[in-house]
C-alpha cells in the first residue's frame, strides 16, 4: 500500500509552502533504548533526542513518553541477566532506574540547550476529572516554558503498567489530553507488517491503515521482547486510541534515520500511517475502553442493546439477560447482545453477584436499596 498523508502546511512570504507549528508525542520503549544486555544505549537517546531537538528548531512542540525505567535499574543492582519476574521486585527496580533514565536524557537534551521535565503519570490520571485537568495544566506550562516534557508510567507504584506495558496506552491518552497533532510511537520494527517475518519472507509494511479492524489487531501478535513489556499488539491498541480520538499516529523504527521529521511530514515508507476517526471518544471513555481491564461480561437483550447504543442511556437491571465472570463494583465489564458480540464496555456499580439476583427485574421490582443503574452513560462507551 501507498501513503501520502502530510502535516498541514502555509505559505511562507516566498509563497513556498512550510509546515506549520504541531504539537507531537513521541514515545519510545524500552527495546530501543537498551542493548542486549539490558543497560541503557546512550547513542539510541542520542539520536533519539536530536530529532526531538530538530522538530522543535522547526518549530513544533514535542512532548516525549518513554519506556526504560526498570531496564536500567536492573544493571544497576546486578541483575541484568536475571531478570526477576515478581511485582514488588520490578517496581523496586524502577526506582533505582528512573533517575538513572533521566540522566541520559537530561545530558542529550543538554546538548541541545534544551531542558526536559520528567513527569510520572499512571492511566488513572485519566480516570478523575481534578486529576486530569491537573496533568493537563503542568504539561501545557512546560511546554509554554519550553521545556520538552519525558514521561513515564509511574512503575514504582502503577504495578499495572509492569504487567501489561501501559506506556502505548499512556502515549495515546497524553496525545488526546493534549490535542496534539500526531503520535509516533517508536519500536524496533518499521511498522505494522502483513505477516511475521520471521515465519513469512513476503511480509511487507502496511503503509496506510484507514481504520483498525479486529483482522490488523490479529496480525500485530503478541507481546515484545524480554525487556520490554509491550509489542506490537500494545502499539496498534495505542493507535486505535489516537484515531478515536481525532490524532493522526505513525508506527516506525526508532533507528530510521529522521524518523521524526517523517512521520511529522507523512513521508512515504516511514512506517504504518493510521488516520485519524470522524469518531471521536472523550479522554475518560478512552481510559475505560483501553486501560481498565474487563473481569466479566454482562449480556444484554436487543432492547437494551439498541437504547445503549442509539440513545446513550445508562444500563439498566430489566436490560440484563446474564452475568459471566466474578467482579465488584467500579470494575470493568464487557457487554454483549443477544449475538455474543461485544459493543460496549463500562464501569460497573454492583458486584456479580448482586447483579445475578436483580437480572431482568424492572426498576419497581427492584429491593429496596439495591442500586437502579447497572452502569451508568458517563461510565460506559460504545465500542466503534
């Protein structure tokens, strides 16, 4: 496939048209910023960094998410070779590796008379308005004070993000909360190919992706590499959120010359192009559709499908046709229609087991105390 998908441009007083000033969110992961055994590549941040520092001499914002923390604790302690596998371990590691990570980047910025900001976010930032709008307000004045933000999951106490590699979340949930105009999420492959190359010599880049199918989520597989915790399924997810919400992102390899400037420009080959949706979903929705984990299903009859989905109303007890799975109020649920299919997913307000015994009940029927909504609209999105 072709791609020609190019940043908004002006005319210069030459008449020559110039990119006009966006505002981008660049995250790297861990694999590209660490060698084979672990430790911090000081070049990859390097290189990293100047292209940061090039698109700001053209005059865009640039905000970085980066991976990293607990690969460059791990040296530190002896243990790069042994990689423990326990939470409380690998959070402890974190800690010892986030100044360490930031070191780096602070001397290659340094390089550039630039001066970056580090910022620990978890997705439940995202989840409570005050704390949204409070992470929104530091990122902005950092950037109005030119300082280039480097954010990472908050791994010391977000044991979440060790276990399911929220960093491609995260990017995706800081490029909504700040409008931005692109996010370019950085790995080692150049894209999102059509097969595996290792077991397919055709596989080819996919240049172009108009809209995420449940087809292109199959073909990004599983997890990545030992050190880091994410892949390419992490970052097509983390794309799909872009996309919802209205930024255009590129998926490329960190080692690409230019990388950057590229994907800015939509140059051709760069990587995998995802457009950006007529649909767009509000930053909490965002949160609760990617980085709340589903621990049930709630079944819905055609009624209560429809109503959800054309009239945006809260759930219902007499909508609810059965409940499969063991969860407790404000946890995340899948709901489904009489098909099996999932549309929706939201934040739940009984257990499982409260809401077994009320199932089909219309509101009258329902014992005194026992809650009205099963989910209500401001906690619960369609799924496009």
């Amino acid at each position: 496939m072709s791609s020609a998908v190019n940043a908004s441009t002006s005319a210069d007083v030459s008449g020559q048209p110039t990119a006009m000033a966006q505002l981008v969110v660049a995250k790297i992961g861990t694999s590209s910023i660490t060698n084979d055994r672990g430790e911090i590549d000081v070049e990859a941040i390097t290189k990293f960094c100047s292209e940061v520092a090039a698109l700001r001499d053209a005059g865009s914002q640039v905000v970085v998410v980066t991976s990293g923390a607990i690969a460059a604790g791990l040296p530190a302690i002896g243990l790069a070779d042994n990689r423990p596998s326990d939470a409380v371990t690998l959070q402890a590691v974190s800690a010892i590796g986030q100044s360490r990570l930031m070191r780096v980047y602070d001397d290659a910025f340094a390089s550039h008379g630039i001066v970056g900001g580090q910022v620990l976010l978890a997705p439940l930032d995202f989840g409570i308005r005050q704390q949204y709008l409070h992470a929104r307000s530091t990122l902005r004045r950092l950037l109005e004070l030119g300082v280039v933000p480097i954010i990472n999951e908050n791994d010391a106490i977000a044991d979440d993000e060790i276990r399911f590699g929220d960093n491609d979340r995260l990017s995706a949930l800081v490029a909504q909360l700040l409008g931005a105009d692109l996010l370019v999420l950085l790995t080692d492959a150049p894209g999102l190919l059509t097969a595996d190359p290792r077991l397919d010599d055709d596989a080819s880049l996919i240049e172009e992706v108009m809209e995420i199918t449940a087809e292109l989520e199959a073909l990004a597989g599983g997890a990545g590499t030992v050190r880091g915790s994410g892949g390419m399924a992490s970052k097509v997810a983390a794309a799909k959120m872009a996309s919802w919400s209205g930024v255009r992102a590129v998926i490329a390899a960190a080692h690409r010359p230019n990388v950057l400037a590229d994907a800015l420009a939509g140059t051709p080959g760069v990587g995998t192009i995802v457009a950006p949706s007529s649909q767009r979903i509000a930053a909490r929705k965002l949160w609760i559709a990617f980085a709340v984990d589903s621990c049930g299903r709630i079944s819905v009859d055609e009624g209560a499908r429809k109503a959800l989905i054309n009239r945006g109303v809260s759930l219902l007890p007499a909508g609810v046709t059965g409940v499969v799975g063991s969860f407790q109020a404000d946890q995340g649920v899948e709901i489904v229609g009489p098909d099996g299919a999932v549309f929706a997913k939201g934040l739940v307000r009984t257990s499982s087991q409260d809401l077994s015994t009320i199932a089909g009940m219309q509101t009258a029927q329902l014992p005194e105390g026992m809650i009205h909504e099963v989910i209500h609209r401001d906690d619960l999105v369609i799924l496009p």
